[in-house]
C-alpha cells in the first residue's frame, strides 16, 4: 500500500478521530509510512477552528511515533494555510518546529472558505475557480514555506456544479504557470485522492494537470487521501497509482525532516 502523506486527527479542527485511531487503520491497511499532516490555518474568520495546538502537536506526535515504531514509521507533519499577507508566521511556523513535511494549501481566498456557498456568491463558476487560481499562484510565488501544494484544484468540490462544467484547459494559463513556479522552486505537487471520496470522480488535482506537471518535467509527487476518519484512508490508492503511472510517473515522494526521499509506485 502507499504511504498516506495526508492524514488529519482531532488536532485539527473539523476532525473527531483520534490519531492512534488513524494509525491503526493504516498499520491494517499494510502502510510502511504515513505524515500526519493536522490543520494549521492562521488569522482565518471561521465557525471552525484551524488554529493548531502546536506545543501540545509535538509531543503527541513523539510519543505515538515511539509507541508504533515497530509497526509503522509515523512522519510528523502540518497542513498550513497559505496566505501572503501572513508570510512572516508562516516561516515563523515552518522553521520553528521541526516538522518532517509541510503541506501548503489554499482553503481562505479573499476571507472565505470555498466550502461555504459565500465564496461563489456574485460569481460566475468560472470566475470563482479563475480567482481561486490567481490567488494559488500568487501564493506559490510569494511563499516558500511548504514542501508539496495540496489539492491544487480544491475549489471544484465546493462549486455549485462542482467539476461537471469544470476543464483544466479553461485555466491553463494560471495552471501552467503554478506548475512552473513548484518545479522551479523544488516544491512538490500533491495527488490529493479526497476528491474521489467527495464525488469527482476524479483526484485533485485532475488527472490532466497531474500529466501536464510531468510533462513540464515536475518529479516531485506526493500522495495523501486528506483522511479525517480512518475509513478513507488509503482511499482509492490503487486507482490513484494507476493514473499517476498513466501519467507517466514511475516514482512518488516522502518526505522525513523535509527532504524528499523517492518511492517506486
Ligand atoms: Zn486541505
Ligand atoms: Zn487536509
């Protein structure tokens, strides 16, 4: 099975599972590895809070990663939510604590969570989803404080019509362009299978964009299910292998005190 570099327990704010719950489950599952990858959203207005209890993180973490040892490698890692006008915190963050792997990932644009219908409110589908990638690049630019770009194309499981309507090639210019700036700049992308437990159908990002990054030479892939409860990890990692082969990728990536190490698919 592959390794789960993206795994949520009730650190984060919209999880109720236990971490040793997640372990279990992917210990059953047959996983070598896994990063525990909890939500830290700085200076966001929400009825959830992403706000991670840093000092207390760690030594959980420490703890479980000696307690399985035998069983399973536990990777330390954080999901933080990418905004520029917090850059400063953000590698604050990032050098601060001695993280294995740091996902980045954009889920407040302009203030507002796509998951809440606000975000689309005055907006075309198509407008929405061009702001949400405007905003992505000009964070993958700006920012440097993350090892892998989660779910790069998040905003189409919240649109009104979700990804029914939704074509890689009507945003190909941004897209192009954030892929260009991760290969660039040695960041990873990331191969988020929650988009098959949300109903796409599809990873996120789709597979069209996980091809154009190959193909634009991009070699670091990461692969994480965004688990929040132990039924969806792993979740679809087969299928997930098989379009990333498809892709033409013969190697994915962890991650163990930030430097990538290559696994076969
Ligand atoms: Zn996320
Ligand atoms: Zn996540």
């Amino acid at each position: 099975m592959l390794c789960d570099f993206h795994l949520h327990t009730d650190f984060s704010g919209d999880s109720q599972t236990p971490a040793a719950v997640q372990i279990e489950k992917a210990i059953l599952l047959g996983m070598p590895r896994i990063c525990i990858t909890d939500h830290h959203d700085m200076d966001v207005v929400s009825s959830c809070d992403f706000s991670l209890n840093l000092p207390a993180y760690f030594p959980a973490m420490k703890q479980l990663q000696t307690q399985y040892r035998e069983k399973i490698q536990i990777e330390i890692g954080i999901e933080l939510g990418l905004q520029n006008h917090i850059s400063g915190k953000l590698m604050e963050v990032s050098s601060q604590y001695p993280f294995d792997y740091i996902i980045g990932s954009c889920h407040f644009i302009d203030s507002l969570d796509p998951y809440y219908p606000e975000f689309f409110q005055g907006k075309t589908e198509k407008q929405a989803y061009r702001r949400f990638f405007e905003v992505t690049l000009s964070r993958v630019q700006n920012l440097n404080c993350f090892d892998s770009l989660g779910h790069l194309d998040y905003v189409v499981r919240y649109g009104p019509s979700k990804n029914r309507d939704y074509h890689y090639s009507d945003y190909q210019d941004l897209i192009d362009c954030i892929l260009k700036v991760l290969i660039q700049k040695g960041k990873a992308l990331e191969c988020n299978t929650g988009g098959f437990h949300y109903g796409l159908d599809h990873p996120n990002p789709c597979e069209e964009i996980l091809c154009r990054y190959r193909e634009l030479g991009g070699e670091l892939l990461t692969i994480g299910s965004d688990a929040h409860s132990p039924e969806y990890i792993g979740f679809d990692f087969e299928r997930a292998r098989e379009l990333l082969k498809c892709c033409g990728f013969s190697y994915y990536t962890v991650y163990h005190q930030r430097k990538p190490e290559f696994l076969t698919l």
